[in-house]
C-alpha cells in the first residue's frame, strides 16, 4: 500500500518531540469499546409481547435472510508526539448478497474501506502523503491514557459510521447486521426487513433474577420474550429485543452460544419474531469455525468479516508506512 514517497520515519525526523514505535497491534486496541451504562440494570427492560417471562421454543425454519452486513476495524500505535499517540486505523464495512445458496463479493457501492491516521489535534504534524489525518479533541488534564482511549473510541465510531453508510443504501430482500441495528435505522428507510445479531452482552437489561435466570438457562432452539431496548446516545434508534439461544451451554460459559437480537419495532416484524428466530437456527451449520467465536459467529457473518480482513493492510505493509 503506497501512501507516500518516503515513510514515516522520514516525515517525522525533523520533528524534535516526535518518535516511533515497532507498529503492532495492542490488546486494547481489538475490541470495538462500549461502556456499561448504569442505569440498564436499574430496572427491567418493558416487555412487548403479552406473556410472562418463560423459554418459548422455536423451530429451525429455511432461511430467507438475502443479505448481510458486517465491519471490521484494526489498528496500530506507531508513534508519539510528546506524550500524544499516533494510530494508523483501517475501518471498513461490506454489504454481501446471497443468490442461490451462494454468498457474492460486495459491489462498490456496498463497500467501505480506508486506512487512516489518528492523532490528537495537538499534535504538530505536517500532511503525509495521501493518508487522511483524523484529529480527536483533547483537554488540559488529558493523560495519555485518556487520549488514548479518545482515539480507539474514535476508531469504533468511524467502523460503526461505516456500516450505518452501507446500510442505508439498502433496499430489498432481508438484511442480517452483525451488531446492533439503532444506529443504521436512523438513517435507513421505514419498512425495512433488518435483524442485528449482538454477539457480546456488555450492557444488563433485566435486574429481575429470575428473568436473568431465565435467560441464562436457555436451551438450543429456545428465545425470550420480546422487549424494549430503549433509544441511547450510544446504540441509538429504540428496537424491540430478545435472546436466543443456538448451542448447548452445557459445560461451557453460561453465554456460550447466546445472542440478543434487534429488530423494529414495527408490528409486522413482531409477528414474524418466531420466523426470524428460525432462520437464525438454520444459519448455524456450517459452524464459523475455527473463530473462537464459533457459538454466536453465524457463518455467512464469518464470511462477510473474512472479505473485509482480506482487504486490510497487512503488518508488513503497515512496517513498509513506518519505516
């Protein structure tokens, strides 16, 4: 990947404050970050469907998902000036189509990918080749940790950003998002077929024990009811909610092949909940393995984040930029 003329190294080298590090990446930099929200285990989350709170089974049905929607995001810690870190990103998201049992490479107009630098606006830093700097705001009482964490937030949002941008071109067939759906509906058309698949479980959303209980004691091939996940700054759109259950738990973590799933709100789309439900089953085999993830990574997801890996820089070229 050829940015510039020389490399890094070279472009920084009259730069008295300024120094590089062996470009990696760093354990807290492969996360997408979202914080626990206090308040969501406050209270239990208002139930939609008229019943109680009990396992209800479903069967594994043909699916009709006809799309699928997926990001990715990898980082590097390259450098310093003074105290403040420099990143090199790679954000993208990837719209793939289904046509006869076959998953199809995104279009141009349903990919989104680029190579970026991130750096604190304080940072004194001359234009580098063709590379996009992306400055983060900054404060007095900052430490470098604080800036540190302002830019992997920055990173996150620019991969989240990225998805909400495919998604919105959207139109027709049915669409599964890796990852919650709030923020692309705010800017997606209304009536549109959309199941977000959430394969972490950051935030709480019942307090009740018995409903947590519930929930952790769900079989392979058996959901919540629905509920409420309430519009936030940080997820945004409210959808309504459940979990399901894919895979045997015994033996394992408690959340071993546990998902939460979003959807409208729409009335159409919560008499259609146990369909859905069904396809989701059907989407396990063949297992996404060998991701570690296997029990909540359905496998046209994996393939979707597979296109996307193979479009990212590789260490090598990221040591090429650097110098």
């Amino acid at each position: 990947m050829s940015l510039a003329t020389h490399t890094l190294r070279e472009h920084l080298a009259s730069i008295p404050d300024a120094r590089l590090v062996p470009p990696a990446q760093r354990e807290e930099d492969l996360g997408q970050f979202s914080s626990m929200d206090a308040d969501s285990v406050a209270v239990d989350a208002p139930l939609v469907e008229d019943r109680t709170f009990t396992a209800i089974p479903v069967l594994e049905k043909p699916s009709e998902f006809t799309h699928f929607l997926d990001g990715t995001q990898r980082s590097w810690r390259v450098g310093f000036v003074g105290i403040s870190p420099i990143y090199l990103a790679y954000t993208s998201a990837g719209l793939l189509a289904r046509e006869d049992r076959e998953i199809l490479p995104p279009t141009d107009e349903y990919f989104s990918g680029d190579l970026e630098m991130i750096l604190p606006e304080d940072a004194a830093l001359p234009a580098f080749g063709t590379l996009k700097q992306v400055r983060v705001g900054t404060g007095l009482s900052d430490t470098e940790m604080t800036v540190r964490q302002r830019i992997l937030n920055e990173i996150s949002w620019r991969r989240e950003s990225r998805e909400t941008e495919i998604a919105r071109k959207f139109r027709e067939g049915w669409l599964l998002i890796d990852g919650g759906i709030g923020k692309p509906m705010e800017k997606m058309q209304d009536g549109a077929q959309i199941v977000g698949v959430v394969k972490s479980h950051q935030r709480q959303y019942f307090a009740s024990k018995e409903r947590i209980r519930t929930i952790l004691d769900l079989k392979p091939g058996e959901r919540t009811p629905v509920f409420l996940r309430e519009r936030n700054q940080q997820q945004g759109k409210e959808a309504n909610s459940f979990y399901l259950r894919l895979f045997d738990s015994a033996g394992q973590s408690p959340m071993f092949g546990l998902i939460r799933i979003e959807i409208p709100t729409a009335d159409v789309m919560l008499k259609q909940v146990d369909d859905i439900s069904g396809w989701l089953l059907s989407e396990r085999d063949p297992l996404s393995l060998p991701d570690a993830r296997y029990d909540r990574m359905l496998y046209p997801i994996r393939l979707v984040e597979q296109h996307l890996k193979a479009r990212q820089p590789s260490d090598a070229a990221i040591r090429g930029i650097v110098g």
